[in-house]
C-alpha cells in the first residue's frame, strides 16, 4: 500500500517495529533479530486494543522486550543503542515526506520513541534488564567504547594502543547525538553507578602510560563527561576523587597520585620516577638513549614531547576551570589540591622517598596547571591582587601554614601576634555574634586568593623541587664523569679486568643519568612558557609582599610588619632559586627582571626583614648572574633607575660587611659582590654613590676594607704556603711510576680524586684572591684617604708587603707544579695589581706616613724588598709595561722605596742629608769650588739644566764631581745600626699585629 494511502497510525507502526525490531503478529518470516511479543500482543486484545505500536504502549512494550528471554538477540543496552540509531535514520527518511502534516506528528513520535530509548539506556544501567542466565556485556564498556569513538581523531592512532580494541569503541557504532542526550538529562540516582565505574574505567585507561601513549583520547572522554554538570558532580564525590587508605604499601602521598582519578592524569610525564613506578614507556630509553649520536632524533623526541605535554596542560586546565566554575563541585575540587599538597609535604625535603610522596612528574604538571589557573592574576590586574588576603595563611581550613619557616618571625612571635589579632577582632565582633547559637567564626575567601597560595605551595612542592633535583642529578652526572675520566686514565697506563668492570658500570651510570637529564630538560628548561609564567607569578609575589612596606621604596620602615614577617620563607627563596636559572633566557626574563632587581636591593642587606643569611646571599648571587655583561641584559637594568642609584653599592657593602661572616660560602658570596662591584665602578653615578658612602658611612667603609684586607692575605697566604704545596705532593706522588703501580686500585682512585679536588680548592682561592686584590687596587685609586688613616695605614702596609715580598723573592715562588695557569695563578697579574695599590695610596698621602708605616713592617720589609721588584721588573717587562709604559709608576714605586727605607732610619743627622732635597745620600760627591757634599743623583740631575754649580754659579761638568769615599761610609754604617735597631722592634710590633 502506498505511503499515502495508509494512516498516521499505520506508518507509525511500520516506523516503530523498523526502530525497536518487534512485532505484535506472527510474521511471515522468521527473522533472528524480529522478536514476536506473543504474550504482550495478548494483552492488548484483551482489552480491546488494535494491535499497532505506538509510543503510548511502548513504555509496555519495551518492558517485556527487555525482560524477555531472547536468547538470539543483542543484550538489552547494545540493542537500545540500536533503536536510537535505527529511530536516527528514520527520522532522516521522514523528512523526504512531502505532506507536512504527516511529517510532523511522525517526526514528534521518532522523537518521542527516542527519548523513550536514553531514557531505557539510563535504567538498563542500574541491571533492571539483566535476564538470568544470560551473558550480559558491561554497559559500562560500551559505554566507554562509544565515548572513546565520540572523541576520537584521525591522530589517536599514532599513540601506544594501551586501551585494547573494545575501549577504543572499535566494532561497535556511536549514533550521533546519543553520548550527549544520555548524559543531558540524566540524574543523581540513574547515573551515579554507571558514571563511577566510566570514571575509573578512564583511570585505569590511563594508568602507567607516558606522553608517548595514546592519553589523549581517555582525556577528551574526561572533558566530554564534565560537560554536564550532573557527571562533574559526581566525579567529586566518587570514592577515587580522593582515595581513602588502601592496603597498598605506599604513603599518602603517593597514593592520591596512584588511586585518583586526576592523579593518574597529571602523572603522566616525561619526568623520571622510581623504578617502581615507571611509566609502561621510559621517555628517557625511549628518546634520549645514546642521544649524542642521534641529534636528529633527539630534536624530534623534543619537539615532539614538549607538543604533547603543553596538550596534556591544556586539558588539564580545561578540567580543573569547569570544576572550578560549578558552585557545586568547587569545594570537592579545593579539598583535592588541599589533600594532595598535604600528604606531599615530605617533598620539601632535600631527601624524597618515592614510596612515600607524589612524583616530580605529577608536581610539575600541577605546578603549570595552577600557573594557568592564576592567569588573571599574572596580567598584572590590581583589582585580582587586592583579593589575595595574608590572613589566608593563619585562618583557612585547608592548609597548615604555620609549620613553614616565615621570613622573619619566630613560630612563638607568630602566635602572640595572631592571639592579639584574634582578641582585637573577637571584641569588634562581639555583638553580632551574639545573637547566634555558634560563636565560631569560619572565614570565606576567593577562589583567587586560594589558587594563589595554593600555586605557591604546589611550585615549591614541584617546579622548584624539581629545579633541585636537577641540580643533584647534575652534580652527580659530573662526577661520575670526573671518575670514569680517572679511571681511563689509568687503564692507560695497565688495563685490568676490575678497572673494565667499574668503567663499565659508570657508563651505564652515565647514560642513564644523560638520558635523565635529557628529560628534564625537555620538560621543564625548554618549556618557556611554563618557566615565563612561574617568574611572572614570583614577580606577582614580591609586589605583594612589598605593598606591606609601602612600595619599592628606601628606606624601609624601621619595624617590620608583622604581615610581611610571617610570610613562609619559601615564597622568595623559591623566586631566587626560579629566578638563578632563567637570567639567561629573554624570553622568561622579560618584564619582570626590574622589579626583582628593586626587591632584592630593598632586602639583601636588611636582616630585620629577611633572616635567613643564606636566603640573602641568594639574592646577590642573582645580581651577579644579571650583570650586563654575563647575562645579555641591557645595562639600563642598574643604571637607568633610580632605586638601584642609590642603594645598590651601599646595600652590597652591607652585606660584605654584616651579612656574610658566618655563612659557610662567604667566600663565594664575597666574590658575587666584587664582581658586582667591579661593574658597578666603571659607571660613573654608581662610583659617586660610593664616595658618598664614604663620607657618610665611614665605619662601615672601614670595615668593609679590613675585610678585603683579611680575606686577601688568608686565600693568598693558603694558596701560595698550604694548598699548592699539597697539591704538588701529590702531584709528584702520581708521577712516581714505581710506588704508584704498587697501590691498589681503590687507593690510586682516592688519590686522584682528593687531587682534582685540591686544584678546585686552590683555583677558587687564587680566583678569589686576585679579585679582592684587584678590589684594593680600585679603591685605593678613588678613595685612598681610607688606606692612610691611623688604624689602616700599618695593617695595608704589611699585607702588601707579605705579598710582594712572596711575588718577587725566588725561593718563595710558585711551587713547580706542571701548569700554575690551570690553576689562575698569575704572578704579573698579582704583582701589577700590587704595585698599583703601594703607588695609589703613595699619592693620596700628603702627610707621609705610608713609608713610615711600610718601614715598620718587621716580618716582610727589608731594604731590598722594593730593589727586588724593580728588578724582577726589569727582567720582565710584561709586569710592569702594562702599568703605563713611560715608566711613571715605576718611577713613584722606586721612589716610594727609598722614602721606606729613609724613614727606618727615623731622625738623620744634617751632615748626611742632601743640602739640595733634604733627602739621605747615599753616594756623596763633592763639589770642587763651593766645597759641598751633594748627592750624586741630585746634582746629576742639576746639571741637565745647566753647568753651572748651584751654589757659586761657577762652571761645573760632571767629570769634576770628587768621590766622598768617607762621608759615603760613615753613612752606609749608619743606615746598617739604624736598621738593626729597627728590625727588632718591627717585627715585635707586626707580630703583634697580626696575632
């Protein structure tokens, strides 16, 4: 009959039996997949019913169609799956229908059978059609097949297949439009089994794989079902969402990574982990394996990881800002931060247990999710930053704050202030608590506020743990490097099965570790973004805590807040350590260097703000790295703003003088500053900063100077008399080819690794030393009025006599070791920046005490002490040429040692001075017409003017000076008593000194 001829009710009919594959009669044909509902046919006539299908009876007739024993037919979920499809193509062949009327009623019935159909798939998932007896496919792993197929992508393939073929949703058909009408509408009570066991299906699909495997699908699936707000609810209240105890034989902390559901998402990383814990595919074996014979590949392995993992960001932030943004599943979502950095906070120690706490690969993942999720804070908005609320840290139920080391305050200091707070607020309050059952107080803060402080524990639980374990793995990569270099070494000189087998095993060391490295590298070094927005969130940090002492401002308030002082200590010195990796790239230090150079200026040198020594240390360790020079910065950075003009010389003298004598690297610290010094010199306003500190800062300047005095003669006096002569023992020890041989194995090794350790120790000294000598010799040029004050004058004299003495006397030398340069031992160097400071400090001396005070130096001085260096000058003329080569500061340097030398003499008698200059003479002439006694040199110089004598103005050449072979002795036994007498009570005196 044609389509035209027939009823609504008999097209609809037709149309519902080709949907629902059931029929009311006995049909012609017997096919498997029709089922004959005899029984519910029956019925119908029995109360007077024509026999038609309709959407009013098929809620009945779906029942029994769903209860039924059929063993040929699909399992009930599979076979709705099948009528929403084949009511989908009907739908599609109504519309051809040319009478409208017509189209619409059937086109309301498809729809109508169709929701009839989701509505069916939602009960059948609570088992109400599970016929006994009968094999029955989970729901839930079709479920998952059709969900996988929904999101899948031409890409998915390229992946690890670790999902199977089922879960993959190969095989069976996705209609359109079903996954989003049966998670549309559906409820608490008809979903919650189903969606629990999805959600740790996905889990599961997740489980132990890498960035190379296929993570991709089972995360859009994710981000599919959060969709509706119905799923992401309870996602957040699934048993999994956060993992009570199980009886697995791990900590919490790594448990919450392993049991939940976001934990097997965000563990999946290139990062390595224990071996326990490894992913189903080593990123490290896989890509970085003997990585220096394959660049290619390893550019690719990078590329390629670094795609997937900001991918894997992406989604990940995708997850948490839908969760977020649902008002009812914020707070589950809160809770599961808060749970995961609790039980992982073991991780701040130097020594992580793997069994115990989350990966760095986890860590790392949450640390650029929650960067990501501060993205309105990091544009810089003040309306965002004045959210953030410090009371946060004392009054939120979340996270304990008060176990973290503050910045200033004492634990005790921070509960008196807190009970002060508290009883000052509880009086302000007390009224309208009154009217309440409670008188408890719960505060309420924004999700701002929380992401922020959460962010700053997760970066210092991950980012920067994993900036230090980098470190260590470094550390530990070059020594292994250094053994198997000594080892090689001596299977030059005889090979033996005991020295292959521990070359062996440290190769393999060596590539595991490299490929190791690789993988951080790839993850974090070379993810710019991730480090760009860890720096913007420390800048965000210190404009924060500076708002608390009004502004990047000097000087600072002579009390510290106590809102900045109990800040934890972590929030900053994780902002160095970020900040000491990351001078060198342009693309993470952009914007945010000046505000980090102000802050550091402001607090390095203030111990009533910042406790923490070494945390300042820190602090100018990162203005090192960020001298122009070094770092590529522009050199506006220090010399076009205002705050750094004015306190960066003072502030690091500071800290040279009060900040660094206890710390066990004060060395190093100190060498930091010099550098930073050095620069700082050649820049005009800077240099002026400095001689204002002198005038108004004398003691410090002082200080500061005794120190450089201090710390030049120790690393010097250790190089030169202690280290090096070690180190040439050992040396020789090495070199004795006989007695070496005879020494085990393990002992050579031992030897050879204290040797290379000895050569780090003397080249940091003598590297030291030269700069603070070079220190000396810069100061005393600007300001050498310090060097010849009462208290200085003798104390610069002796080391400067100490050190030329050591420089120019031959038995004193460098000890013969076979390169003295490897080890920046640089004699002429040391000897011109010597000679510099004797001639600086002889010109600012208007009062003559720098020979008097050179004289009295009883250890080092004698009267060949200037005499040796002007030879040792004249020997060479590259330690001196470079002074000036017109010989100027020769000349003041030789002059300067006769002054020496004639103020050991201390009062001399008239006869034996130079009637000319007033000065000792010391080969007498006389003059034959006035009969004078002169000094040669003197009257030498005289008669290059004219022969004349100055005297009588008589004719005078010097071929008529006459010898004063009596005067001349009588002066030499003088100077030899003077001396003597000297002598004694010098050395008595710099004994003293330097006791």
């Amino acid at each position: 009959m044609a389509a035209n001829m027939r009823s609504i009710q008999e097209i609809v009919d037709i149309i519902l039996r080709k949907i629902f594959l059931v029929v009311l009669q006995q049909p012609s044909k017997n096919d498997p997949n029709i089922v004959f509902l005899a029984l519910t046919a029956a019925k119908i006539l029995s109360e007077g019913k024509a026999l038609f299908l309709s959407c009013t009876m098929m809620d009945r007739v779906l029942i029994d169609r769903l209860s039924g024993d059929f063993p040929s037919t699909e399992p009930p979920f599979r076979y709705l799956v099948g009528c929403y499809r084949r009511a989908c193509d009907e739908l599609k062949r109504v519309v051809l229908m040319k009478n409208a009327s017509f189209r619409s009623e059937i086109e309301s019935e498809i729809k109508q059978a169709r929701k009839l159909v989701i509505s069916y798939c939602r009960l059948h998932t609570r088992n109400m059609f599970k016929t006994p007896g009968q094999q029955v496919t989970s729901v839930t792993s079709d479920l998952m097949s059709m969900i996988f197929a929904e999101v899948s992508t031409h890409m998915d393939e390229f992946g690890d297949d670790t999902l199977g073929d089922d879960t993959l949703g190969r095989g069976f058909d996705n209609p359109p439009g079903f996954i989003k009408e049966f998670f549309r509408d559906g409820d608490d009570d008809s979903m919650e089994l189903v969606l629990q066991d999805l959600f740790e299906k996905l889990r599961q699909s997740v489980d132990g794989i890498s960035p190379l495997g296929n993570f991709q699908q089972p995360m859009r699936a994710l981000l599919l079902l959060i969709e509706y707000p119905n799923n992401a609810k309870i996602l957040v209240n699934h048993p999994r969402w956060i993992p009570k105890n199980t009886n697995l034989p791990i900590g919490e902390g790594r448990m919450i990574e392993m049991e939940s559901i976001l934990g097997a998402f965000l563990r999946i990383s290139a990062l390595p982990d224990s071996k326990e814990f490894k992913s189903t595919t080593d990123v490290g074996q896989q890509c970085f394996s003997e990585a220096s014979n394959h660049r290619l590949a390893y550019s690719s392995s990078f590329t390629t990881i670094k795609k997937v993992m900001n991918i894997l960001y992406d989604d990940l932030v995708v997850v948490f800002h839908k969760l977020l943004n649902n008002q009812d599943t914020q707070e589950r979502v809160l809770e599961y931060l808060a749970e995961v950095i609790k039980k992982n906070s073991a991780r701040s120690r130097m020594q992580v247990d793997p069994l115990s706490s989350a990966s760095s690969g986890m860590f790392v993942n949450l640390s650029s999710v929650m960067l990501r999720l501060c993205g309105p804070l990091l544009d810089g908005s003040v309306e965002w930053r004045e959210q953030i609320d410090p009371k946060f840290l004392f009054h939120n139920t979340r996270l304990d704050f008060r176990q973290l080391t503050a910045l200033h305050a004492s634990s005790e200091e921070v509960s008196a202030w807190l009970e002060e707070e508290n009883s000052s607020k509880d009086n302000h309050e007390l009224e309208a608590q009154e009217g309440t059952s409670s008188g408890t107080r719960k505060e309420k803060y924004s999700l701002t506020c929380e992401c922020f402080f959460m962010t700053a524990r997760v970066l210092n639980l991950g980012l920067m743990k994993a900036i230090y374990e980098i470190k260590h793995l470094n550390e530990k990569l070059g020594s292994y490097e250094k053994d198997r270099t000594i080892l090689k070494g001596m299977r030059e000189q005889g090979a033996s099965p005991l020295l292959d087998a521990n070359i062996k095993y440290l190769e393999k060391e060596i590539g595991i570790l490299s490929q190791s490295k690789s993988s951080y590298e790839v993850q974090i070094f070379q993810d710019y973004t991730l480090l760009g927005q860890a720096s913007t969130f420390y800048k965000l940090v210190i404009i924060w805590l500076v708002n608390f002492v009004g502004g990047f401002k000097m000087p600072l308030p002579s009390t510290c807040p106590m809102k900045f002082a109990c800040i934890p200590e972590h929030f900053v010195d994780d902002a160095m350590d970020l900040l000491g990796i990351t001078f060198g790239i342009p693309e993470v230090s952009k914007g945010v260097v000046l505000d980090f150079l102000n802050f550091i200026i402001m607090f390095m040198a203030s111990n009533a703000y910042v406790k923490n020594p070494y945390l300042r240390a820190k602090m100018v360790e990162v203005l090192n790295r960020w001298i122009p020079n070094k770092s590529g910065l522009s050199a506006t950075l220090f010399e076009g703003h205002q705050l750094p003009l004015d306190y960066l010389v003072r502030n690091l003298l500071k800290v040279y003088v009060a900040h660094t004598q206890l710390l066990s690297n004060k060395f190093t610290v100190r060498e930091n500053i010099y550098e930073l010094l050095e620069y700082l010199w050649n820049v005009p306003r800077h240099l002026n900063a400095w001689r204002q500190i002198v005038r108004e800062e004398n003691e410090m300047h002082l200080n500061f100077l005794n120190l450089l005095i201090n710390d030049s003669m120790y690393l010097l006096d250790e190089s030169l008399k202690k280290n090096i002569h070690q180190l040439k023992e050992i040396e020789v020890e090495m070199t004795n080819s006989a007695e070496w041989e005879q020494r085990s194995l393990e002992e050579r090794t031992e030897i050879t690794r204290l040797f290379y350790s000895q050569e780090n120790i003397v080249e940091s000294d003598m590297k030291l030393a030269i700069g603070n000598i070079g220190m000396l010799a810069f100061i005393s040029e600007q300001i050498p009025a310090h060097f010849l004050l009462p208290e200085m004058v003798e104390r610069v004299a002796i080391l400067l006599n100490y050190f030329l003495l050591q420089l120019t006397s031959p038995q004193r030398r460098f000890p013969d070791v076979k390169d003295p340069e490897k080890y920046r031992y640089r004699c002429r160097q040391l000897l011109r920046q010597i000679v510099k400071i004797y001639v600086h400090i002889a010109r600012g001396d208007k009062l003559n005490v720098f020979p008097t005070a050179i004289s009295k130096d009883g250890r080092s001085y004698n009267e060949k002490l200037f005499t040796s260096a002007a030879a040792a000058a004249a020997d060479d003329d590259d330690i001196f040429g470079k002074i000036d080569k017109a010989g100027k500061v020769i000349k003041e340097f030789v002059e300067l040692g006769l002054k020496a030398d004639e103020a050991i003499l201390g009062e001399i008698p008239d006869e034996f001075l130079d009637p000319i200059l007033y000065t000792l003479m010391r080969d007498p002439v006389i003059l034959p017409l006035s009969r004078q006694s002169v000094d040669r040199p003197v009257i030498q110089s005289h008669l290059l003017n004219g022969n004349t004598d100055p005297f009588t103005r008589s004719h005078l050449t010097q071929d008529m000076l006459i010898p004063n072979i009596e005067l001349k002795q009588r002066i030499e036994d003088f100077i030899i008593s003077r001396r003597k007498r000297k002598r004694i009570r010098g050395y008595e005196t710099s004994k003293d000194d330097c006791g």
